[in-house]
C-alpha cells in the first residue's frame, strides 16, 4: 500500500459518481492519487472516470445528465446557463495549466501563422477563446487563420505530430513529446495571460440539491488528494503515479511536483469567472447584459466539505 493510503477497516456504503474529463494531464493528478489511494472510497464515494475528448460532447452530456460531475473550463459554464443550462461552478479543479503555443518548424512568430490552421478542441471554447485574444494581439484577425476542431490533448497532439496543422496549444507531457517529434514551443499560456483562471469542476443545480451528499464526499476526496499530493512526505510515491498513467519521465514528473509544492490550492473567484465572462460575450456579442458572476458559481458545498475536514 503506497503511503496516505486509506487503511482497511469495516465496509463503507459507496455511492457512486459519474466523473468526466475533456483530457489528461498532469492537472488530473489528483484524481488519480484519488482512485488509486482510495481517497474517494474513504470518504463513500465510487467514481467512475470517462475521458471524453471532446468539450462540446462532455458539456451536452453533463447538460442532460450522463454524467454528474465534469472537469470544464469556465467559459464552458458560462455560455451553458446562457443558453438555458442548469449547471454551476462548484470549485476550482486545477491552476491554469502550463500550455505551450506549439508550432511547426516554419513558424517562428504568432504572426508568422497568418495564413495557417490551427488545431483545437472546438474553435470557440475553453482555451480557444485565448488563442483568439493572443492572434488579436499580434495582428492577426479571426479571417486569417483557420481553425481545426479535433479533440483534447491526445487527438490535438496526434494532429499535429501528423502535420494537419501549424499550431495547438497542449499540455505536459504532449508538449514535451511534440518537441522530441521536431516542433518548438512560442511560449506558455501562463505568461501570455498569467491571471486567466484554470479548469473547474461543475455539476447540474439540481443534482446537486438532490445529492449533496454525494458532491460533498467527492471534494471530500479530491481535497484529500491535493494534501496528500502537497505533502512532501509523499514526493516518492506521487513520482511513481504520473508516469504510471501519462507518457512522462519520472524526471518531469518530479519538476512538474515541485510546481504543485510551490502553489496554493487552486480556487476560482468571482473576478476570475468575469474575467472568462468578457471572453464570452465579445465572442458570442450576446445581447443580454452581463450579470453577477454569482450566476454560474456557487461554492457552499466547497465551504461545508472543507469545514468537515477541519473538524
């Protein structure tokens, strides 16, 4: 048994909840010390975990109820509840991830991709949103360049490796990969917008009126994942899990530990949701006014796990 694992004791009635990821990453490297120390079990709850691929498939899922909880970007929920959608932000799920601006051996500045197709999730969501602020800001209008919907990590990397396209923005460890495939990075989203929110966790209103005490078990866990992940007791153990799930050195695993040591727990706040809020309304010219980011973000249930676990 691997160190902070749940020790055996008498049965626990589990309940189970349906989790979805758009990809992999090492942002979801909670949820697998979650699974594999048996935080979750610890605290009542089974996941079921389903990497979709896809944004736009996982948002209409998680709309109509196949699964109860999704891992999205705030963007996602923000234009859902515009649109009719029952959902909320429950809390912050990762920092924003380091992706890199990978581009072809021909390109050696964001202007250079005038005239070039980009690979992305879908072409007006999640971090999509920021390519077209980043091109913007370069000169580039949305007519000069062409983007390609393809999937998450793994179908944005394959794409590129395969040449369908001159750029992507992607997370360790494809970055890394890519690199080794013979393209270069521009730079890291973290220092093209260093105050953009990261990924969120989200779930239907009324799901979570009628289960909370599932919803409180599962951030239960997962916060019980990120102390475990945090403490350098664990350092070891943490290494050996990464690679074990994603193509990543235990080398690059190490370093990207150290960031998880050297950050606070990742939150979302109301100036970050009305930071994404702006995005959205300049991309979909929505009509309505904007409102109160309280709108898409409710993080009571965050509060009342934490609080259980300071008892």
């Amino acid at each position: 048994m691997l160190p902070g694992a749940a020790a055996a004791g008498g049965p626990i009635a589990t309940i189970m909840i349906k989790l979805a990821l758009i990809s992999e990453g090492v942002n979801t490297w909670p949820v697998y010390v979650a699974q594999s120390l048996g935080f979750w079990k610890s605290v009542g709850a089974e996941v079921d975990l389903t990497v979709t691929g896809s944004s736009i498939q996982q948002l209409d899922a998680l709309k109509n109820g196949g699964f109860d909880i999704g891992f999205q970007q705030v963007d996602h929920i923000v234009r859902g509840v515009e649109q009719g959608a029952d959902l909320f932000i429950f809390m912050g799920q990762s920092h924003s991830p380091e992706l890199s601006l990978m581009v072809s051996e021909d390109i050696n500045t964001v202007a250079d991709l005038k005239g070039k197709t980009i690979i992305v999730d879908d072409a007006f969501t999640g971090y999509s949103l920021l390519l077209h602020k980043l091109f913007e800001q370069h000169g580039l209008k949305q007519s000069d360049t062409h983007f390609k919907n393809v999937g998450g990590s793994q179908e944005r990397f394959d794409a590129m490796k395969n040449g369908e396209g001159s750029a992507c923005f992607i997370n360790p460890p494809f970055d890394r990969n890519l690199i080794a495939a013979g393209l270069k990075s521009l730079g890291a989203s973290s220092n093209f917008f260093p105050a953009y929110p990261g990924p969120i966790a989200a779930t239907r209103r009324a799901w979570a009126r009628e289960h909370k005490a599932e919803l409180i078990a599962f951030i239960r866990g997962f916060n019980r994942a990120y102390g475990w992940l945090q403490d350098g007791a664990n350092k070891a153990a943490a290494i050996q899990l990464l690679p074990a799930r994603l193509n990543m050195p235990a080398n690059a695993a190490g370093q990207a530990l150290a960031r998880v040591f050297s950050r606070p727990r990742p939150q979302i706040t109301e100036e970050g949701v009305r930071q994404v809020m702006d995005l959205v309304w300049a991309s979909e010219n929505f009509a309505a006014a904007k409102g109160s980011a309280a709108k898409y973000l409710d993080l009571s249930y965050l509060e009342e796990a934490s609080a259980d676990a300071r008892q």
